[in-house]
C-alpha cells in the first residue's frame, strides 16, 4: 500500500486562518476560543454522558451488545444529547468508543461485563496486520449520527469527534485486553520493532480515515486519545506518541480539515512539553496529575489548554474542598486560552449536583 505523506503545514497564524474559516461562526465560544478570543471559559466533561446519570442505563438496556449499541444511530444521538438535559454545557461529545477501528480491522472485539474489552490478541511479527479495512463504511451510523446532531444540536453547543491514538490502540490489539503494564506491547516495540512500527503506520491512516469522517459530517472539534501513552518508554515517545499525531494532523490538513484537534497525552508527565511543540495539536488536555503552574510556564503558549479536575472530586456528597479546587484552575488559567474539562473521564459515582457545581462556578468566573 502507497501513501501520500503530505508536506508539513506549519501551526502558525496561517493555520489559525485556515481554522477559523473551517470554524461555524455562529456564537460559540469554544470556536472563538479557537480563533484566538476568550471572555469566557468553556467547559465540558469527559465521558460526561457515561454512567453517573442514571437514565444512560435505560439506554443502554436498547442494545443487549455495545457494539450494536456504538452502531446504532439512535442510540447515539440519544446518549450524545443525554448530559444537556442535566447540564449546561459548551460541547457535546459524540458517543462511541475508541475500539471501533480495531473491531473494522477484525480483532474480535467484545466488551465483557465488569471485565471490560477483550480482543483477540496480535502475535507481534505473525499476527498479519489488515491493511483494507473500509474504516467509513462500517462507521456509516457514526458518520449519520453526527449530521443529525449537528443540524439538532444549537450552534452555540460544539459537537466534537474522536479517535484513540496509534499506541493506545496498539496496546489493546497486542495485549488483547487493558494491562497494568502493557509488558507485550513493550515487548513488541523493542523486540518486533519492524511489525510493530508496521501497525502504528497503518492505524495513523485507519484513524486518520476515521477523524475525517466525522468532521465532514459535521464535527466542530476533533480529540485524540492516548490513554496509555505513559507506557511508552522514553527513548520511543517522539517516534509512538508525537511523531504518530503529527503525522495523522498533515494528513488531515492536506484533505482540507482544519478543525481544532485537541490531544490527551495521559500521565505523559514532562513529555507533554514536547508534545505540546512538536505534535501540531491546538490544544493539549491534561490529566489530574498535573501542575497548571508548571503547565502555564512550559507548555506551548500558542496552544490551548484543558483540563484538569480531578473527577474523583465530584463523587463526595458534601466536599468542603470541590469550590477551592476549581478556582484554583480558574486562577492558574486566568491569562491562557483554557477549556475546563475534568482529567479523565467521569466515574459512575460521581454526583450530578457536584457537575452542577462545577458547571455553575465556571459560568460564574470572571476572567
């Protein structure tokens, strides 16, 4: 298979041009803060249409298997709009699910209850790795679910699409489940590097496929998952964590995408500095761990930052500390583009009063 490697599109105000042209320009404060503006800060939740509200399980019960329900146009336009009903957000998130492209390239996906997803697990340097999986045509109720939500959802609400990354991808198609190390992925890299680099090539365009997809259906905003990206070892992060994303960016650029991409190095630690240059993302989301100070003194200052709140915050019935930790982000964000988000996904048992709260401090915010 020939690629077309498209040449580098610099992240200077020729892009942001590029961006805000690509941006709706109904008012829509995450797309302003894209285009360089902020009087105020957006904020949305991750995983915020997940289980910690209650009627998401009376939707889920309409499909008996996940992947039937992450194919099901309904099922995701309803899930998609369940946590504006409770909350008053600035985005939306599409629901589905980053093992898509795995489950398209026939891994034998299934998702087993209180255990979680399970693959067939790659044998590194045998297992063949499918180079013509139609990524779009098996995504078609995803591709149909974002037009009707962005024709439904107001235009002052961004509707964003996702991907997971080329290594957290990996790392589920070798171990074949999730891992408290990843030590065959691991394994794979430093033994296998040729297969493995193989498979990271072909998932930078399966996702690549997939990011665009969505955002010609109508998605404001693309987000790039690398939840196990703190597992690669330091020698190979440029070339598994930035150089992967770097390149998925180019490709999108050069078919004509130029909505904001925001990237989720999880725990990279000070890698993400690097990452923050290098990777050509607009915004890097930043886990719980991280010191927004330190943050605001070393990431790339013409980027967007999101992040922070630690979702297990949200889940005490009376926290005396949830206000102070939020204005503290607030604070230390004050004088940089900044979505509030939290650093992870929200839990089961998180409160709704508590994102509530939350929601009602930020909108209060003066900056």
């Amino acid at each position: 298979m020939v690629y077309f490697i498209p040449k580098l599109i610099e992240h200077n105000n020729n892009t942001l041009f590029k961006i805000e042209k690509k941006l709706n320009m109904d008012a829509n404060i995450i797309n302003d803060l894209f285009k360089g503006k902020q009087s105020q800060t957006p904020l949305w939740f991750l995983r915020q249409a997940g289980r910690h509200i209650p009627e998401y399980y009376e939707i889920r019960k309409k499909e008996y298997n996940f992947i039937d329900f992450c194919l099901n146009k309904n099922l995701i336009i309803e899930s998609t709009k369940l946590p504006l009903k409770y909350y008053n957000l600035d985005a939306a998130i599409i629901f589905s699910d980053i093992l898509m492209i795995p489950w398209a390239m026939r891994r034998n996906l299934r998702f087993l209850k209180d255990f979680g997803p399970t693959l067939d697990p790659m044998i590194p340097g045998e297992t063949k790795i499918v180079k013509n999986a139609s990524i779009v045509s098996k995504l078609e109720p995803l591709k149909d679910s974002i037009s009707t939500l962005r024709n439904d959802l107001p235009k002052s609400i961004s509707l964003i699409g996702f991907a997971g990354a080329p290594w957290t991808l990996a790392c589920y198609m070798i171990e074949g489940k999730g891992s408290k190390d990843f030590l065959k992925t691991r394994k794979a890299l430093w033994c296998e590097n040729k297969w493995f680099m193989e498979l990271i090539e072909t998932l930078i365009y399966y996702i690549s496929d997939k990011l665009e997809m969505q955002a010609k259906a109508g998605v404001d905003v693309l987000m790039i998952f690398d939840s196990w990206s703190h597992m690669i070892p330091n020698n190979f992060f440029t070339e598994c964590a930035i150089n992967p994303i770097s390149r998925i960016i180019r490709i999108l650029r050069s078919r004509d995408i130029f909505v904001p991409i925001i990237g989720f190095p999880f725990k990279a630690g000070s890698s993400i500095i690097k990452y923050s240059f290098e990777s050509e993302v607009d915004c890097v989301a930043l886990d719980w761990s991280v010191d927004l100070s330190w943050a605001d003194s070393f990431i790339n200052k013409d980027i967007v930052i999101q992040g922070n709140l630690d979702p297990a915050s949200l889940i005490p019935k009376d926290s005396v500390y949830l206000k102070d930790n939020v204005l503290s982000i607030l604070d230390k964000m004050s004088d940089r583009r900044f979505i509030f988000n939290v650093g992870h996904g929200l839990t089961p048992d998180c409160k709704i009063d508590n994102v509530k709260k939350v929601i009602d401090i930020v909108k209060n915010y003066k900056r």
